[in-house]
C-alpha cells in the first residue's frame, strides 16, 4: 500500500510515514509507520550512490550537447537570413527595373520588396535573441571542479545553500518508486 506522509511535532516538522491499513475494512489497524530521518536518509544515500560515478559527466555531455544544438540552430537561421537577404537584394532590383508608368505592377513589386524585408528584420531579431540566449560554455577547469564536487556529492547536497525544491526535483526525476519492507524483529531470548 501507498505510505502517506504526517507531520508533528510542536511546529509541525517531525516527518513520519505511515500506512493507512485496509481502507476498506472498518476497524483495521494501520500496517506500518515508521519515521523519516533514518528513511530519507537511506534514500539521499543511495542516490548519491547511483548518482556520482555518472551524472557529473552525463551533465556535462548534455551541455555540450545543448551547445551543439545552438550552433546548429544559429547557423540554420544564419543561412536562412543571408537567403533573406538575397530575396530582398532580389525584390529591390526588380522594383527598381520596372516603369513608373506600370502602377500595378510597381505596387506587386513593392509589396514582395516589403515582405522580403519583413523576412530579413524577423530573421536579424531571432539571431539577435539566439545570442542573447547562449548557453553558458562549461570550460575545462570547470569541468575538471565539477568532476571534483562529483566525488563528494553528499557534501553538495549537504550544503545550505543547496534549496530543497531543487533536491525534491532530483529526486522525482531519479527516482520511480521506492519499496518498503517491514521485517520483525527477533526476540533474544533470556
């Protein structure tokens, strides 16, 4: 069964779980509680465990990878702006080739000239934005420090600064399902 959560204490701060029994049976007593500390603990251990060998290097894969990304984005748009530019450059000379006396088609030309030049400024903004948007480089000695803290991960999580949104979201993100066992305790006899 699903272990809920109750809080206690005089502030309400003292995390305990406990199962609720058979919700169905009235009368049926709860089938388990036990209290958080020693629980959450066993948790954060082995997900550092889990974690360190691995995760500072898929991290840093991942942001190269993000990188990679960028650039190929950038020089997409890139390449679709100087088009841009070229269609613009294009629209421009036809305008200027045709007669004045020809309204109509002078006005065709100009609206395909405006648009063209519409394109160019949209793609100029989304490059500007993509620039202002760059993903942070992770250099090497930056990478070198954080394969360091990844050795002592419990250190990091330990630390104050560290906000708990951000270790609940790790946790929720690794973490799938935890199984608790109950075991008795064996009576010594005397």
């Amino acid at each position: 069964r699903k272990l809920q959560v109750r809080y206690s204490g005089r502030q309400g701060q003292v995390a305990r779980y406990h199962c609720r029994g058979d919700r169905g049976q009235p009368g049926s007593d709860s089938c388990l509680s036990l209290g958080s500390l020693r629980a959450d603990a066993a948790v954060v251990a082995e997900l550092l465990a889990a974690v360190a060998p691995a995760g500072i290097a898929a991290a840093c894969e991942a942001s190269q990878q993000v990188q990679r990304q960028e650039q190929e984005k950038r020089a997409a748009v890139e390449l679709a702006l100087e088009k841009a530019r070229y269609e613009a450059q294009r629209a421009q000379r036809q305008f200027d080739a045709v007669e004045p006396e020809n309204r109509l088609v002078a006005a065709e030309l100009e609206g395909r000239w405006n648009q063209a030049l519409a394109q160019v400024s949209a793609l100029e903004s989304r490059l500007q934005a993509l620039s202002l948007a760059a993903v942070p480089v992770i250099s090497a000695a930056q990478q070198q420090r954080l394969g360091e803290l990844g050795r002592d991960l419990k250190q990091l999580w330990e630390a104050p600064q560290a906000p708990v949104e951000l270790k609940k979201r790790l946790l929720r993100t690794v973490i799938e399902e935890i199984v608790v066992t109950a075991r008795k305790r064996e009576e010594s006899l005397q």
